[in-house]
C-alpha cells in the first residue's frame, strides 16, 4: 500500500512522510532509512560542521535524501549550501531564519526548497524566498519552533498557499508521531507531513547515551519550551526561537534563571559535554515534542513509517463510516 | 446529511459539534442556535451571576442545552449547580479546576459531565469525577487555556482513554473552526469538537461593540497568552491558565508589567469597563484563539454549524482517495 498526494508525485516518494532535519539526531542513516521505506529522510545540518556533513552524506551511501539548515546559522557559513548542493539533494530545508539570501542557489541548483515557517509572516517570506514545499511547524514540535499551534497554523497557512500560490505544497509539523497525526494532517489541507520526535526514537537517531530511556519515560505533559538547554551548550539562538525538551534537572535548576546561566556559560558547557557523554540525561537537553506522550518504543525508521502509513490508511479509509 | 460518532449517539446530536461555554458571549441564544442546528450549544456559566444564567436559561427557551462553569470560580458559589441541575441540562461542562467536589452531585442528577481537560494529569483527575466526555483543549483556543497543544494532546488523552476507560467519549478543542478541524478532530481519536473563536463571531454571540471588527481584522499571529485581560478585568484566575486575545493597545501596554498593573487595577477595571461600552477594542479583551485567522465572517451559528459540517462530510467522503 501506499499514500498519493501532491508531496508524493512532486518528489516522487511512496509516502507523503518527512523527516525532520535534527541538529545531531538525524544523520545519514537515519535520513536513508526514511527514504528507503518510501519516505524523503533529511540530513540535519545542524550548526556547520562540514565533516560532520560530508561523514553523514556518506553514511547515506547512494540513497537519495535531502539536508536541513538552521537558517541563521547558514549565513555564518554559506559556503556549506554549496557543498552540499553539488551532491545534488533531493531538497534542500530551510528553517529558522530569513530563507531570502539563499533561495536563489537553490533555484539555481535545481533543488526543491522547503521552508519551515512559524507564522502566517514566514509563509509569506518563505513564498518570496520561492519555497516549492512551506512546512507549518506548531509550537508542539521538538527542538526548536516558535509559539503558534500546529492545528490552527497548517489550516491557515493552506487557506494562504490557495489564495497566493496554489502550486506550492503544504506539510505539516509539531505534534505528529504516528498514523492518527498523518491522517489529520491531510484533512487540514496538508500535503504531508514532517516528522521529528517518532525518528528521535528510531534506531537509527544519533543520540546521546541514556536519551532514549529518558523519551520513552515521559509522557507529554513533562516537556516545556526553554532557553536553558541553548545556553548551557553555548548555542545562541534568536529569542524568538525556543527549544521544548523533557523538563528534567537541569531545566528546572535554571528556567526563569537565564541570565545567571549566561554568566556561568563555560561552567555549565562543561557539564553538559560531561553528562552527554556519561549518560546523565537529567542535565543535558532530552529534546522532543509533546509527541512524546505517544512514543513508547525505539524502532528501526523503516518499521515507524510502515506502521504509520498503515495507520493512516485504515484511518482515511474508514473516514466515510463517520457519515450518517 | 449528517455525522455519526460516539458522540451524536451518547448524546442524541445530528452532529458532533458543542459550542463552547464562553463566559458572556456564550448566551441562550447563542447555545439554542447551535443545538437546533443540530450540535450541542452550552450556556457559559461564567463567574457565577444567578440572574444571569437564568435569563440565558430563558433565552434558549425549549430548546435543550448544556451549561458549563468555570470550575474554580464554582467553588464560590456551589448553589449555582443546583440551579442548573434543576433545568436539567443536556450536559454539565467543567473546566479550569479540581471537578472531584461536583462529580457526585452531577452524577445523581443523571446528566451526563462532560470534562475540559488541559493535561494528561487533568484527564485522569476527569476520569476520577466520572466525566463522560473529556475535552482535551489545546493551548491554541481562545479564552483561557493551558499551555499544552491540540494535535499531540487528543492523540494522547484517546489513548488513556482506551486503555483506562474505553467507554469515555473524547473531543477535542483548540483552533478548531471549520470542517478541516473537525474532519481532523475526527482522524486524530476524537468523537466530537469543542468550538469557541468560530461560534464568537456569530450574529447570536454576546459580544462588546467593537469585538467583531476586530476579531474578523485580525490573522492567527496576532493572538498571544496574557494575563493581562484578567488583572484588568479583575479576575482572580490561577496562574495555569492564561487567557488568548488578540495582542492590542491594553495587552502590549501591560504585557510584561503585570505587577504594576495589579496595582493599578481599579482605574484599569474603570477603562476597561469603558472601553467596553464605547467599543474601544483596543482597550478591552478581544477574546479568540489562534482560529481567528481562519475566520472572515460573522454569520447565524446554525449556518456555521451546517457549513462546518458539509466541510467536514465532504473531506471524510474524499479521504480514501489519498490510498494509492
């Protein structure tokens, strides 16, 4: 079986399924095993690590996959969008940031833009940069977002693309980690969707030790929007800009507390890099959405897409048993 | 047509669609529109002014309703229930609060109790006072809110409720306004919606001057979580919940500055309150959720009910057309 959208026949996939380009987490493996189980897999460019990038190509091997950029960390180093526009990606991502400074090499390249947007105002930036595909991400996503909820931004933002651009494509993000979330999407006016916590959970996620206990032993009312986890890994991201993660010790011991952390910066780093590497994951950054509530396993990507794929489809194809 | 869910039958509905309990602009005949529409339309039982009620009560005339009360403001003025129970609602609504003191009472009266939930900590609190329709609202809903979202917060609540209570309805509230919601409300676990911005800007809602124009001016990025509506309101709500209205002259004047507003509070009430009856919207609370971005009219309620539910019969019956 198989879903067909819009996504689907513009990027010639199986499955109208994205996943999310996360900072660490989403390295070439598991962008591989998305795209292999009919999917488009995004490598997470993270902050500009070229060996980190080119290793993380290699890991893809000759499977087709995109790669995300944290837009404002992009202009410290542009040069990396050539690089990896030379290995001719399925699409380029774009989030967090003015996409405008770049769009035109991508158009140039001849790769799809994708631009993640926060409000009705990135839509309209992302359409002027020549965004081909707008994901709507909810402040309920993992890792970074802005305050807007999913539910009500995708269905606005569709009501935009149909008024202002109707040939360009529409995915939804935040809050979406199995087959109930895929089908929604849809009948929001999604053309797919992008997906980040569920392949956090994935065998595959490059992880901290310890992280994935942490996941699977939360439920969704555990995470929170913070600054905490930014600072106390020197990662100085625009205020609008939060990141959600479980709230564990070290949130709890700073939030509200930001400035003291800033000055303790160097401190705190050291601390983080050391429960990081200890397994600690009560003081480093266990980052993931309220999705979290609905993840209770760690799977082989390819096993999450099918499963959500055929979750979705049972949904949408019992949808009409609802009419009286 | 019609939509059949668990809802329409527990409850006896053409539709699964409840019309929140919006303290002051949810009035009888706001709530008798939506349930001769074929929904379920609940009188706001607000801040507990006995004449008032019982005119809304009268409004509604024979046609059956609900009523909710703000949970916490309830506890005030317990004899309120008793009143409302005697009028023998089609359903009690509670939200914003511990509803373990009211469960009993509700129980013996034989109406059904239908729960707000925020959190998946409310939800079991819910399922402990006997609710039999949890409505799990997203932080994206106008009025007063939590802080968790609709998408991953209904996925979550119908899984707690299909392993702890199975026989427990679920709808979903939060950005929900038109059939797009409703259809998706529908895949993400739901048996119903719960909708407020959209049944504000009917013709039947009990509105300042002044409010609709603003509401229908205003996109999905203009709303933000305050407290400051309620400080200038008088309003003694607890610090959980946060009220979304449309970011205006009085909330950018005071957001961040709550302490210095607090004491100023009789002369903010006294503007407020003229703002009120002068229409100045720019100084009164535009009350909505981030859904006011999807709203560009002011029609009958029972025109958006059927409009909202043709939107959503018309999704559902496409949906299989997304299986390849």
């Amino acid at each position: 079986m198989a879903l067909k959208t819009r996504l689907t026949e513009k990027l010639g996939l199986k499955h109208p399924v994205i996943s999310a380009p996360m900072a660490f987490a989403g390295g070439g493996k598991l962008a591989a095993a998305v795209s292999n189980a009919g999917g488009l897999g995004l490598i997470g460019g993270g902050y500009g690590d070229a060996d980190w990038l080119e290793a993380q190509f290699g890991a893809a091997g000759n499977t087709p996959v995109g790669c995300g950029f944290i837009t404002w960390s992009l202009a410290n180093a542009p040069h990396l969008l050539e690089d990896v526009l030379a290995r001719k990606p399925v699409a380029v991502f774009l989030s967090f940031g003015d996409p405008a400074p770049f769009g035109g090499m991508i158009a140039d390249a001849g790769v799809p833009l994708i631009c993640q947007v926060q409000t009705i105002a990135d839509a309209r930036a992302a359409l002027d940069a020549g965004a081909g595909i707008i994901v709507a991400q909810g402040v309920e996503a993992g890792g970074h977002a802005g305050s807007r909820a999913t539910f009500p931004l995708v269905a606005e933002v569709a009501d935009l693309l149909a008024k202002a651009a109707p040939d360009t494509l529409l995915c939804a993000a935040g809050g979406i980690a199995d087959g109930r979330g895929l089908a929604a999407a849809l009948m929001l006016g999604a053309d797919g969707v992008l997906v980040g916590s569920r392949f956090s959970a994935s065998e595959e996620a490059l992880v901290f030790p310890g992280w994935h206990d942490a996941l699977i032993a939360a439920d969704g009312d555990t995470t929170v929007q913070t600054s905490v986890v930014d600072i106390a890994r020197k990662r100085d991201w625009p205020e609008r800009f939060k990141i959600r993660a479980v709230e564990n010790a070290l949130i709890q011991r700073w939030q509200g507390r930001e400035a003291e952390l800033q000055a303790a910066q160097g401190e705190a780093a050291q601390a983080y890099e050391a429960a990081a590497a200890s397994g600690d994951s009560n003081n480093f950054g266990v980052i993931v959405g309220e999705a979290v509530g609905l993840i209770h396993d760690i799977k082989p990507a390819g096993t999450i897409v099918e499963k959500m794929v055929a979750e979705a489809e049972k949904l949408l194809a019992d949808a009409p048993t609802h009419i009286a």
